[in-house]
C-alpha cells in the first residue's frame, strides 16, 4: 500500500525523484531554496525593476545635444544659419551649463540682426546657478532620490521575501526529517512482534504457550503495520511538500527519496541562533518603513522647496571667430553677459498642500515603525521563551523514553524467560514508543522554534542567506 501511494504521488506530481546519495541536510535544502525558489526569483527581478526605474530617473541629467538649422528659401533675403547647442544639467544645483557653435552666411532682416555672424562662427559658453528655489533641492534630485530609495525598498522586500521562504523551507525539511523518524520508530515496533511471532510460534509447536497467544500477537502486528503505514503516508507527504523547495538547477521541484533520510534526530539541530537585541534594525521589513520615511523626507523637502522665492543667475561668454561678416565688426570683440531672474508665489496652495501631505505620511510612517518595533521584540521575547520551554520539554521527553526502554526491555526479557506477561510486554514496548515519538516531536518543536526565531530576528546565517 505504501509503495502504491507514493507512485501515485509520483505520477500526480510534476517533480523528478532526486537520486540516491548521501542523507539530505538543510543546508543542501536552504542553498536551493535560496537558488531557485520562484518567490524569490520574482522579488529579484523586482528589484532589477526598480533599478530600471533608477536609471530612468537618472536620464535627467543626461546631456542633451540639438541642432538647428534654417535657410530661407525665397524672398528678398537669403541668410542660412545654423546652431548646435550641448546642455548639461548640473547635479548639485538646480541649474545647467551649456556651450554652443553658431554660423551664418547671406543676409538677415534687421528683426533677425542677432543671427549675423563672423565668417568662422560663433563659440558660446553659459550657465544658469539656481540660488534660493532648486539650489538645496528640485525635482530632478527628488526623483532620483526617491528612485534610489525604491530600491532600497525593493532589496528590503526582497530580502523580507527570502526570509519567509527559507523559513518555510526549514519547516519543510524539518517535517520530512520528523516523519522519516517517526517512521524508523514504528518500523523497530513492528519488527519486535514480527520476530516474536516465530519465537511464539515455536513455542506453540512445543506445548509451551496456547494457540491464542499466536492469534493475539498477530492482532497486535496488524495494528502495528497500520501504524507504521500511515507514517509511510505521512514520510511521503512531507517529501512532496518538501520538493517545492529542493529543485535542481533548472528551478524545476525533486521528490526526495527515503533512502536520502538522515539516520538520527542530529538533522533537527541545523540552526543553532540565538536572540539579537538589535532585531529591529536588522529586519528588512523595519528598513523598509526608514527608507520610505526617508522618501517622504525628499518629497517634504521638495515641497517647501517650491514655496521659496525664484532667484537665478545666468552668465553666459561668445566670441566669434575668423574673419568680419556681413553683420559687421560689432561681432569680434568678446561678449559677456549677466543677468538675473526673479520670482515669488503668492499663494502656491499646491505647495502647501504637498508640505502637509508629506508631514502626514512622515507621521504615520513613524507610528508604523515604532509600532513594528514593539512587534518584533515581543515576538522575539517570545520566542525565546518558547524556545527555553521546548527545550525543557524535550528533556523531560529525552527522560522518559530512556527509562520506557529500560522497563520495556526487561519485561522483554522477562517474557522471552517465560515469566513474563504478554499483554504487559506489548503495552511496555507501545509505551516506549510513544515515549520515543514524543521525544522526536520535541525535537521538531525546538527546530520550528529556532528556526522562526532565525526569521524573527533576520538571521540570514543561519537561514542561509549569507551571500
């Protein structure tokens, strides 16, 4: 029946059998979670995405170089002229610097007297310095602040993501590890009244014991080989929850053998953590909260940017070069230029509006923070206390089941002696069985217990997330 179900698992599933080896660690699990798992995958191709979106942000302080060329085609004048101009923003001012060539040739209106130049051109330079609004901040930096912060944001998440995944995947290898074992432990059950069927069957043929007797242990067999069936089911189970995380190196799930099972309960002590009093810090999803308050520090910044007054400083040199023009020798000495802009908004509502929409994210972005901060050191608080209980427990467990195989041993020997009574025997062997399982749910609940204290306070370590 076990083997018919774990083919029909097979064929129901879309996962390939893992080949035979050596016993699987969690280590082997975790690195291919952390390879391969599609949620995973899917937060890393999100934050590629908010780096796409960096980079566009970053466009605004590209270089942008234009031409332009006119030429008049008919009527009374035939001047042509032709301009190419390079404006490069400045990153640390809301300004920008440029430089320009100019040259023309024919004759222009008086209206368009500025287009004449010498026979060589004309060469400009200039620059535009931003002094009180877009001097400290402006648009162009906001966006590529707030872009950067995205992908804070985004590494945070994924990070998060990746948390939760390993941790998952722990408890999937830890369940398979539990019911390999539970298994083990209603297998050597099942052998005990195996081998004892033919000792009592002998005994039988001797004379020594009544024909009952055969028939009772057999009962006792057949309740035996249930149990140890549904912990074959449940062995199976676990490996096909476990293959969501193994994969191999297509990303694609494996279904892990039982021959693969670690041989004793050492497997469920895979993540050795301890609290972190600076848990908060180090959980990304308490970063995250400080770097979108640090975007909402930008846009506030912004905001009460454009409530200041505009005042601008503009320089810009030409010389032009070569020969005079038809423009005349006003062209060849060196021009300088200075000039200033100046403006102020009267009521500018929809800066004011934006200051008190960022103030009002700012505070609730703090309230959550503080509120996740609590959060996470009581979870871990308690945490740890689960986890010093569990541990006691499992003493206590550990305990028991050494002294259940003591008394079941000698009430074995006892009856293999002839002393001994049959139904005691089966229920000291039972007892110590019992006694066993409980011991290895213990350990299971003291790995669950680590290993959602390795999430609790972002153990990347221990959840193998390291690089």
């Amino acid at each position: 029946m076990s083997r018919a179900i774990l083919f029909l698992l097979a064929a129901l599933c879309p996962v390939a059998a893992l080949a035979q080896g050596a016993p699987l660690t969690l280590d082997d699990v975790l690195r291919s979670s952390a390879r391969a798992a599609p949620q995973i995958v899917e937060a890393l191709a999100r934050v590629r995405q908010a780096e796409g979106r960096a980079l566009s942000a970053d466009g605004a302080f590209d270089t942008v170089f234009e031409v332009d060329a006119r030429s008049r085609v008919a009527g009374y004048y035939d001047g042509s002229v032709v301009e190419g101009r390079a404006t490069r923003p400045l990153t640390g001012n809301g300004g920008y610097v440029y430089g320009g060539y100019r040259a023309s040739r024919g004759s222009f209106p008086i209206y368009e007297d500025q287009a004449y130049t010498n026979r060589l051109g004309e060469a400009k330079v200039g620059a535009l310095f931003a002094l009180l609004r877009d001097r400290v901040i402006d648009e162009r930096r906001t966006r590529r602040q707030v872009a950067g912060g995205d992908i804070d944001v985004a590494r945070f998440e994924a990070a998060m993501v990746a948390i939760g995944v390993q941790r998952r995947a722990v408890d999937a290898y830890q369940t398979w590890v539990a019911a390999g074992l539970r298994l083990a432990a209603y297998r050597d059950l099942l052998a005990l009244a195996e081998r004892r069927r033919g000792a009592i069957a002998r005994q039988i043929t001797l004379g020594a014991r009544p024909d009952i007797l055969l028939t009772e242990n057999d009962q006792n067999l057949v309740r035996r080989r249930a149990l140890a069936v549904r912990a074959e089911q449940d062995l199976a189970t676990a490996a096909n929850a476990l293959s969501f995380y193994l994969r191999d190196d297509a990303g694609a799930p494996l279904l892990v053998s039982a021959e693969r099972l670690p041989s004793d309960a050492g497997a469920l002590d895979g993540l050795p953590v301890a609290a972190n009093g600076a848990a908060p810090v180090a959980r990304p999803d308490y970063r995250a909260i400080l770097a979108r308050i640090d975007q909402s520090t930008a846009r506030l910044m912004l905001a009460e940017n454009d409530l200041a007054p505009r005042l601008d400083l503009r320089g810009e040199v030409g010389k032009d070069l070569g020969t005079i023009g038809l423009g005349g020798p006003s062209r060849t000495p060196l021009d300088a230029v200075v000039g200033f802009r100046f403006s102020v908004p009267l009521q500018n509502r929809a800066a004011k509006g934006r200051v008190a929409e960022a103030r009002a994210e700012i505070d609730a972005l703090t309230q959550r923070s503080r509120l996740l901060r609590d959060q996470i050191a009581v979870e871990v608080e308690g945490i740890v206390i689960a986890v010093g209980a569990t541990e006691r427990l499992a003493g206590i467990a550990e305990e028991e089941q050494r002294l259940a195989e003591r008394l079941a041993a000698a009430e074995r020997r006892r009856f293999e002696l002839g002393s001994g009574d049959f139904f005691l025997v089966n229920q000291r062997e039972e007892t110590a069985t019992d006694a066993r399982v409980r011991l290895i749910d213990a350990q299971a609940r003291i790995a669950a217990a680590r290993a959602e204290l390795a999430a609790a306070t972002a153990d990347r370590t221990a959840l193998g997330l390291a690089d």
